[in-house]
C-alpha cells in the first residue's frame, strides 16, 4: 500500500472501524428477542461474515478498475496542470512529459485546442498512444501533488467513485441512505435502552431523569432518545468525518477491551454461574482480545486513547464511591470471593503466634440495629484490627425464608452506617444453646472470635433464679471455650425504642432480657418472640403485612440441613510468645475451672438476647407444597443515635489491671485509644499497690508498659484495695435483692473485695470518660446472683465501664 503523508494503516483502520461496531446491536436489543442466547450468536456471526465478504470484494473490485489519483476531463486535466507548469513540450515516443500528459484513452487530448498550440513536433504526438496504463501511478501522484493536488479524482479524492463506476448511479446514493439510516436506528433504539438501564440502577449521579420510561407500553426510553439525538447531531456538526471516526473507535476499542477482560475475569474467578455456550470460546483469547485493543487504540491515536482511559476510569471511580445497592452477580465478586478463599487456606497453614495477635469480637447484640451504642463501641475496638461478628439468636423454630429476611435488615442496617461487622443469626430452642452456637460456629479458619463481647444485665435485680443463673452459664460457657469476656455496661443502658420506634432511654436494660416479656404466641404464629425485659416493650420495626405480587423466590422444601455436631474447643487460642505472667502478681486465685457439671443444672429457660419483631412480617405463606415462597418485604428500620457515633471529649481512659488475664485488659484500651473518635483520650493505668513498699509497683507498671510499647499518660497506684468498705458501701451493697439470710457479719473477703473496688473506683474514676476493670472469673461454686451483686457493686452509677477478663492467653509480647 501507498499511504499519504500522514496516514498509515491505523489512521485508515479508525476511519474504516466503525464500520464494524455494530456487533454489540443483537446484545443491546437482547431485551426484545425471543431467545437472547441462540439469536444474539448466530445473528452476530452470520453478520460479521456477510458484511466481511461484502467489504472484500467491493474492496477488490474498485481496487482492479480505478486508480488512486485521476486527472478528470481533458480541458481541465491540460488547462490546470500540464499548462502552469510547461509552455512548450515535445511530443515524441518514449517522451515521459508527452507519456505523462496522455491522461486516458476515455478522452482525447488532441480535441484540447491548447494542446496542439503547444506541442511541438504535432505529427508525433498525434502518433502517440495515450493509454493510462503507460503511465504509472507514481508518476501521475508525484504531477498532482507538484501542483497543489489538482487532480480531483480517483480513489483518495473523489468519494462519489462507487456511484460512478455502477452500471446505475443513482441505486448507489440509495444505499448510503439506507445504511447510514440503518447505523442510526441501531444506535438510537439500543442506547437509550441501555442506557435507561444504566439510569434506573442509579450507578451515576443526576442522571436518574432518564430512567423514566415512556410511549404506549411505559417503557420506552423517549428522554434517552431526545438525549442520543441531540448528542449526534452535535458530532454531525463537527463535519469532519476522519475526526468523528477517530474518537468513536477509540471508545469502541475501549468497550470491546473491558467486554474482552471481562470475561477473562471470569474465567479466572472459576465461577460455577459462568459456564460459556461458545464451543470456540477461550480465556486466552479473550485476554489477547483485550490487549489487541487496548495497543490499537495506543497506535491510532495515543492523545485519544489516554482522554478514553481518563474518562472510563472516572466512571470506575464514581461507581466506585457511590457503591449502588444493585447486585449484578458480576465476575469481581466471583473473583473477591476465590481471592479470599485462597488466602484463607494460606492462613489457615501458619501457626499463631503472639504477635500476630488480634482480637477478634463476637458481640450479643441480637438485632444490631436495636443496640447502637454496643455495636458503635464494639467497632470501634474491631476496627480494621480484626473481625466483628454481631450475634442473634431466635428462640424456636423458623423459616429459612424468615431468617434470611431478618438478617437482611440488619446487614443493611450495617452497611448504612458503615460498620465493619458480620451478622449471623441462628434459631434454638433455648438461648445458651445458641450462644453455645455461635461461640463454636461463628467464623471461619483463623478469622474466628476469641472474645465475646454482651451487656450487662442490669435488670437481674428483678428476674428469677433461672433467668440469672443462664446469664451467668454463658460467661461459664465462653470461659470454657477460651474466649475473652467483655461485659460493657453503660449507665442509661442499650435499648432507645418505643412503641413508635422513636428514640427513647430505658434504663440499664441489658443485651440478654429477661423472660418475663415473652409474648405467648398461638402454635400457627411463628413470629420472633418479645422479649425485652420490661412490660410494654413493642417491636422496633413496625410490621409490615405487604408481600411482593411479582417477586417469587425459588426455596427447596426441607431445606434445613441437620446442623454439624457441636465440638467443644479448649485450645482456640494456643498462642506460642513471651508471658507477661511473671511481670505481675496474680492477687487472687481464681483460675479457670472447666469441669463438668450435671446437665439439669446446666438447662437453661428460653429467653432471647435481645429484643424481637413481635408481629408476624408475612401475612400469608404459600402452601408447603409449593415450591415458590414470597419475598416479603423488608420493613425500613428506625435509626437511633448513639453517643458513640461522634467523636469522644477529651479524657481519660482508665485502666485497672488487677488481674492477669495475659494481657487483653491492656491491648483493648490501647487499640480504642488509637481510634480516631477516641484520639483525645489518654490512658491512665491503676495497678493496686502495697503500703510497705510504696512506688514500687507503680515503677514496676511504668517498666512494663514501656517494654510493651504502650504510651499512657501516667501509672496511679492504688493503696488500701484489701482494706474493709465504707459502712455506706455496706449497706449500699445490702440493699441488693440477695439470698436470705447475707448481712454485714457474714459477708465473706470476695464480697468485701468487689466492694471496697466499686469504692475505690468512684473516688478515682468517676470522672473518666471509659473505666475498663479486669475482673474475677465467675467460679461454679459462687451462687449467680452474687456473682452479679459483685459486679453491680463496682459498676453502679459510674461512666461507661468494661469488666472484662481474657482467657489466660499471652496478647502482648515485648518483641516488636
């Protein structure tokens, strides 16, 4: 090929590319065919091959009858570019100036009458044949161009050669109208389509104007068809066809590239859902495919090609920040999901060690979005430390539809206000059988919860024998399986919903509720139970009764699967380090008990751990024959405040580490304090003291917490822990619902212990804005509800407060 100044095979494969661009015209309409998946690939290819065979030989044939560069009629080709460049020239054969000036034998250059003026010699350049073909088409070109490109035909410069060389001119200017309106009908009927699909989606902003459809059956894009015309009548002005060309096959090239790598992709995801009908098809070639297109576009235009990634990528990243809730089942999720598979297989074959230590949170939250300020909090210690899983358990049985539909509210609710954190709920007959559950199941390979994370039960001062004593068991269970304990305590509790779901305070209304508030419920009802712990509690969502009419979910019959054998799990946590064991001194013996004790004492009544729907959220079922069970709507949820959403005063965070737990009490502060809502907050460390040797163990503490790498503002040693309570103390401690027959002559050192703590805690920590305190280990021999009068006593009418206690297990090395 002989290409122009400027040109070369790229600059004419743009122009002529868009030619080829309507392989995407069956995919764009494949809303509107009868059988998508058979039509679009045969359609597409029988086209492709048709259009091919047709562009080659209409190719060829021009190609063999004309030529690149032609003179036109005598008078015009002698009079403007033989005559400006030669007054006289002789004629005679073998001449190249009088070869050259023979233009055609389709015309006469003797009938030019300047012509025979001007030769000299006439007789031979009458004898001369004046055949084009002796003449070659480089020299015609070069006689052209010397004269400013006078030639105005021939294959590069006359547009309308089709039409001359057809037997029947006018058929020819007819079929440029019926393609070029063949081209814009495509493109009019399938873009706005797809593009009102784009809009209803809500992937872009202040586009959603366009998602409205139209025309007699409503759906008709008729704004994506006013918005299409006007944007190509704007390229029409421009009125340069070459520049059109160049920027619509750069953006094609860029479709064609991302259609190519997509499904590359996901043929590397390895999803089960992507299974190709092509029998050609392959990944490779897909991946060649894409990068073929992506250099085209490099080498037809580099400039261009850049504008085109510069504007696909902002479009990547607003999809990106805007994160729509649509869920397209794409080939990125696919691939997340073998990604993480993949490296959690990996982690799985490292052994622990103490300083890849993370604390990892399951938190009795029941429904999160019920318990704001737990889940605010509990974040904020979990946050991109480790995994957070928020725990329900529903008492009964139900449907796998129902708990799916619960769970679904409370993930939104979740990703709303963006929380990092799991959700998992589970059904049991009694609520320690699922916490049992959940303490055991939840999680996945290493990324499984070491530390259990509920609320304090504040009304155990009015809940029977049973109900304290199966709050207590699981503390005893989580012990058990060597789980941290975490107990959070706030002084206006949980709970902020009334009847209305508006914001209100009940105070010290725990996470686990009492029974008392169960709402008996008719066998046929299976909704979740009421359970709050106070009369009157309504549900926090209000009940919705609407089903969707068009909206059927395919569910197999007996679909629950027998849940795996519950596996107890002594050695969760078997860190290899450093202990800081023989750093500081144990001050009481309390280590862990793990025997076993007689199942009737373990059984356990059923409450729940927080509060539920009290009205059924679907009014009719289909029958248990049918294999389609409604989706019923998800009722939108109250948001309510919580005094940890915002960023907390400055303060202190008080640490009192009177226990060894291995060191959770510390690392927990000291990861909250990094927290960027709880940046002004500084640690204060309490470490209980001796009166004989003053100072000493407050230096030991500073010595400690410097070779753990722990800032803190300043180490308080506390005197006088074993001294006996106030009298007020005393009887403040009485005046608790406890067993018969306990009075201030038999209250045993425990009991005094916890007292003089609650004591010593408001004269030093009354003022924090966190407390957190290690606490003792609930032995079995010590009656629950004075195990909960102890806890009472220290926590009462204080700032927020943790009573925490790890699992014996090294946290914190001195090794970086």
């Amino acid at each position: 090929p002989k290409f122009q100044d400027g040109e070369s095979f790229f600059t004419i494969f743009a122009v002529f590319f868009p030619a080829a661009t309507g392989i995407l015209a069956g995919a764009n309409i494949s809303g509107d065919l009868k059988d998508p998946q058979t039509a679009i690939p045969k359609g597409t290819l029988l086209a492709i091959a048709i259009s091919s065979t047709i562009y080659l030989i209409v190719a060829w044939m021009v190609g063999f009858i004309v030529v690149r560069d032609a003179p036109g009629s005598p008078d015009y080709f002698f009079n403007e570019i033989v005559s400006p460049m030669y007054d006289t020239f002789t004629c005679g054969l073998g001449d190249v100036v009088n070869i050259t000036y023979c233009g055609s034998s389709s015309f006469d250059l003797l009938s030019v009458s300047n012509y025979n003026e001007s030769c000299v010699g006439l007789e031979n350049c009458m004898n001369v044949s004046c055949e084009y073909g002796s003449v070659s088409g480089n020299e015609l070109q070069s006689l052209c161009a010397d004269n400013g490109n006078a030639c105005t035909f021939g294959l590069t410069n006359y547009y309308q050669v089709m039409e001359m060389i057809s037997a029947f001119g006018p058929i020819v200017t007819a079929g440029i109208f019926a393609a070029t309106l063949s081209s814009a009908l495509a493109s009019l009927v399938s873009a706005p389509k797809v593009f009102q699909r784009v809009c209803q989606d809500k992937i872009f902003p202040f586009i959603e104007i366009f998602a409205k459809g139209g025309g007699r059956s409503g759906t008709e894009p008729v704004r994506g068809y006013f918005l299409t015309f006007i944007i190509a009548v704007a390229c029409i002005a421009i009125g340069e066809l070459n520049i059109i060309a160049l920027v619509i096959s750069n953006f094609f090239l860029m479709a064609y590239t991302l259609i190519n790598f997509s499904c590359f992709a996901a043929s590397l995801s390895k999803s089960p859902g992507w299974r190709p009908a092509f029998k050609f098809y392959s990944k490779w070639v897909a991946l060649f495919g894409a990068a073929i297109c992506l250099a085209i576009m490099f080498v037809i235009s580099w400039w261009a090609a850049l504008i085109t990634l510069v504007a696909v990528g902002a479009l990547y990243l607003i999809v990106h920040w805007r994160k729509p809730d649509i869920n397209w089942g794409s080939s990125t999720q696919a691939f997340l999901y073998t990604y993480s598979m993949r490296h959690l297989l990996k982690l799985e074959k490292l052994e622990d060690h103490v300083k890849n230590f993370r604390p990892q949170f399951l938190v009795l939250t029941g429904p999160p979005s019920s318990r704001p300020d737990l889940v605010y909090f509990s974040s904020h210690m979990s946050q991109d430390v480790g995994i957070m899983v928020c725990g329900q358990v529903l008492l009964g049985d139900y449907t796998t539809n129902r708990r799916v539909l619960l769970s679904t509210q409370q993930k939104k609710w979740l990703r709303t206000k963006k929380i990092k954190a799991f959700h998992n709920i589970v059904s049991s007959n009694s609520l320690r059988e699922g916490v049992r559950s959940l303490l055991q199941l939840s999680g996945l390979g290493k990324l499984r919860p070491n530390t259990i994370v509920i609320g304090f039960k504040s009304n155990w001062k009015t809940s029977n024998e049973q109900e304290i004593e199966d709050y207590v068991n699981v503390l005893h269970d989580a012990f058990d399986l060597q789980f941290g304990v975490v107990i959070f305590r706030l002084r206006a509790g949980f709970d902020a919903t009334d009847s209305e779901g508006k914001a209100k305070d009940f105070p010290d209304l725990g996470v686990l509720g009492g029974r008392g508030s169960i709402s008996k419920k008719e066998e046929s009802d299976d909704s979740p139970p009421m359970i709050g712990g106070r009369e009157g509690i309504q549900p926090l969502l209000k009940p919705s009764h609407k089903i969707h009419d068009q909206v059927l979910t395919e569910v197999p019959l007996n679909s629950d699967s027998p849940s795996p054998p519950l596996k107890t799990s002594s050695d969760i946590l078997n860190l290899s380090g450093r202990s800081i064991h023989s750093y500081h001194r144990i001050t009481e013996d309390d280590e862990l008990e793990t025997h076993e004790e007689p199942e009737e004492s373990r059984s356990m009544d059923s409450y729940t751990i927080a509060m539920e729907h009290g009205d059924n959220l679907i009014e009719e079922e289909l029958p248990h024959h049918s294999s389609l069970v409604p989706t019923p709507e998800i009722p939108d949820i109250v948001s309510m405040p919580s005094r940890f959403e915002k960023k907390q005063e400055s303060g202190c965070i008080d640490v009192w580490w009177l226990y060894d737990d291995g060191g959770l009490a510390l690392l927990l502060p000291f990861l909250l304090s990094h927290h960027h809502l709880w940046s002004n907050c500084k640690l204060r460390i309490f470490t209980a003291g001796s009166t004989h040797n003053i100072d000493s163990a407050r230096l030991r503490m500073a010595s400690l917490l410097r070779k753990f790498r722990i800032k803190y503002s300043d180490v308080i040693e506390v005197t006088g822990i074993s001294n006996r309570p106030s009298k007020d103390r005393i009887d403040q401690y009485l005046a608790l619902p406890l067993d018969e027959g306990i009075d201030e002559s038999n209250l045993d050192k425990k009991t005094l212990r916890h007292i003089r703590l609650g004591e010593l805690l408001h004269e030093h920590s009354s003022d924090a804005r966190l407390i957190v305190i290690t606490i003792s280990v609930p032995q079995r021999t010590v009656p629950p509800r004075q195990y909960l009068s102890w806890l009472e006593i220290m926590s009462t009418n204080l700032p927020p407060i943790l009573l925490m206690r790890g699992n014996q297990t090294s946290v914190l090395t001195f090794y970086s």
